[in-house]
C-alpha cells in the first residue's frame, strides 16, 4: 500500500528538458501564419461595409513565411479576376527578374495595401 497521494499521477522527471526542434517550431509558426492568413481573407470576404458586390478581395501569393516582401498599392484587372496580387502580367514579369537574379521565389511574398479591388480608392 501506499502512503496517501504517493503514486496518484504521473511522475515528474527532475532536469527533464523540452526535446522540440527547430524544424516543429518553423511548422507550428507556418500552420499559425497560414491559420491567420486565411482568417484574414474570411473577415475580407464577410466585409458588410464592402460594396463589391460578388468580386473577391486580393489576397498575398506566395510563401507566408518567406524573407522578402513586395507590396504595392491597389489591383490590377487581372489580379481582381482572378483575386491573387501579382498576378498576370506583372507576376510573369516578377518571375523572370527572378530567374535573372536567382532568386527562388518561395522566398517571396507579394502583398497589396488595399485589398478591396475597388476602383476608387476612397470606397476601399
């Protein structure tokens, strides 16, 4: 028998040292940025203020932990079609300098500062 409370729940090892790596703590900061990536396109897209009508706002492309980021100011046509930033034109123009500069563009995330895609600026 033991004495009362010995041996009721797991036993604690002394010095015990957390044994996470540096690559599960770059996926957990990853699956977060993802996690809060998509719930910024999710508030964008529930905007009740919005007057867009079925047209999608322009989310960032690329990789959401990349180490540079390219940011402009509003949407092209094509990127309001299809509601990706860089996209057509200027993203095969980007991915060219790329190549020229050997830049691998997993390390790029192109962004806009405003996402709604409208044509007047002071609706957005």
């Amino acid at each position: 028998m033991h004495p009362q409370g010995a041996g009721a729940g797991p036993k604690k090892r002394q010095g015990a040292v957390s044994s996470i790596t540096d690559d599960e703590i770059r996926e957990k900061y990853l699956e977060r940025a993802i996690r809060e990536l998509n719930d910024l396109g999710r508030e964008l897209s529930e905007c009740a203020d919005c007057p867009r009508g079925n047209v999608m706002p322009v989310q960032g492309s690329g990789h959401p932990q990349a180490d540079i980021l390219m940011l402009k100011g509003s949407a092209t046509a094509s990127e309001i079609e299809e509601g990706v930033a860089f996209y057509g034109r200027a993203g095969n123009a980007l991915m060219k300098s790329f190549k020229r500069l050997a830049i691998d563009p997993i390390v790029v995330f192109g962004t806009l500062c405003a996402k709604c895609p409208l044509t007047d600026p002071s609706l957005a």
